[in-house]
C-alpha cells in the first residue's frame, strides 16, 4: 500500500501544476484579447492575424488541461472537495478556450473593417476591453486564493460591463442611421462589443464555479 502522505503530496503537487498551466492560459488570453484591441485601435491588420494565429496555443493548452485532469482523476482518485477543484480547473480551462476564440473573432472584425476610416476614435471599446481583462485577472486570483468574496465582487463588474455595452450599442446603432456608408464598419464595432461582453460573462461563470469549489454548492450570479 502506498503511503497516504507522499499519495497527498504527489496530488498536490500534480494539482499545482494543473494550476500553472492555467495561469499560462489565462496570461496568454490576455495578451490576445490586449492584441486585438491594439490591432483595432491602430488598423493593423498584420497583428490582428497574428492574433488569429496565435490561437492554436491557446487550444493547446486546453487539450493539456484536459489530459492533466484525466490523469489526476484515474490516478489519484480524489476525494469530493478535491474531485472539485479538478472539476473546476476543466470549466475555467474551457472559459479560457472561448475567451481566446472571442479574441480572435474581435481580430476578424478588425480584418473586415481594414483600412476604412474609422467613424470616431476608437476609445469607449478598449476601455471596456480592459474592464475585462481586470475581470478576468481577478478570476483567476479567486480560483488561486479559493477567494469567494473575490468571485462575488466579480458579479457587480459584469453589471458595469453590461451597462457599458448596452451605452456602446445604442451609440453605435445611433451611427448607423446617420452614416449608411459605413453600415459593415458599424456593424463589426457592435460585434467587438458583443465579443467583449461575452468575456465578461465567461469570467462570471469562472466566479460561480470557483464558489461551487469552495462551498459545494452552485450559485447564479447573474441572478
């Protein structure tokens, strides 16, 4: 029989690396999300296909998330509350997979805006990119810490980020009907925020299942 002591500290150990590798994760679905606002703030449309390239490592990581949990499950056999944050890691993995793909679907609207002057200064639109990317910072410290106060707080900024892109809509909607020249330019800038707000609910269900591994219980924070 293995002894339970060098069993517990080898599953800590394996848990801590399923850890890092989401840290990478979340580090990375920054950068991307940072890189598609800097290619749309500037137009530039090489680095907004670097972003869509860039997107392979991001569901690189997913798979060895994935492989890492299958292995802890089958040969660590966790308890309940372990068996939680196993569980847990896999759904934010996933968040992260989405948070990358939406990256890379704002890059695709930079890539079919182009080169066409922009209708207004691209200002409102970072700033709600990087309420985001301080959401999903603070995601990943609420897993870390096991820091429910941190995931609760989380919920009352996805209400700012929903306010934020029901203002940003409205505007942009108001720009459609006073320039028709610029309907597919328009268009994309609407579906960026869309994108954005997406993120922020995909930090949200991070928060939710990070208080499911604490207390065992599943709470709606959107509610």
């Amino acid at each position: 029989m293995r002894n339970m002591g060098n069993v517990r500290k080898t599953f800590q150990s394996e848990l801590e690396d399923l850890k890092g590798t989401l840290l990478r994760m979340v580090d990375l679905a920054e950068r991307q999300l940072g890189d598609s606002m800097k290619a749309l703030k500037a137009q530039n449309l090489m680095l907004a296909n670097a972003v869509k390239q860039k997107d392979a490592e991001i569901n690189a990581l997913d798979e060895e998330i994935n492989q890492k949990v299958i292995q802890l499950i089958t040969q660590q056999q966790p308890v309940a509350t372990d068996l939680r944050k196993i569980i847990v890691a896999l759904k934010i993995s996933t968040d992260m997979e989405r948070i990358g793909d939406l990256a890379v679907n704002i890059a695709k609207s930079t890539i079919h805006i182009g080169e066409e002057p922009l209708i207004k200064p691209i200002i409102d639109i970072p700033k709600m990119a990087d309420a985001v990317q301080v959401m999903l910072r603070k995601a990943f410290d609420a897993y870390d810490l096991e820091d429910i106060d941190l995931a609760f707080e989380l919920a009352k900024e996805d209400d700012a980020i929903d306010e934020a892109y029901g203002r940003l809509i409205q505007e942009l909607m108001g720009y459609m009907h006073r320039n028709p020249d610029h309907v597919n330019q328009i268009t994309q800038l609407a579906f960026i925020c869309r994108h954005l707000e997406r993120v922020g609910d995909h930090a949200t269900n991070m928060a939710e299942n990070i208080i499911f591994m604490v207390k065992g219980k599943t709470l709606n924070l959107n509610e």
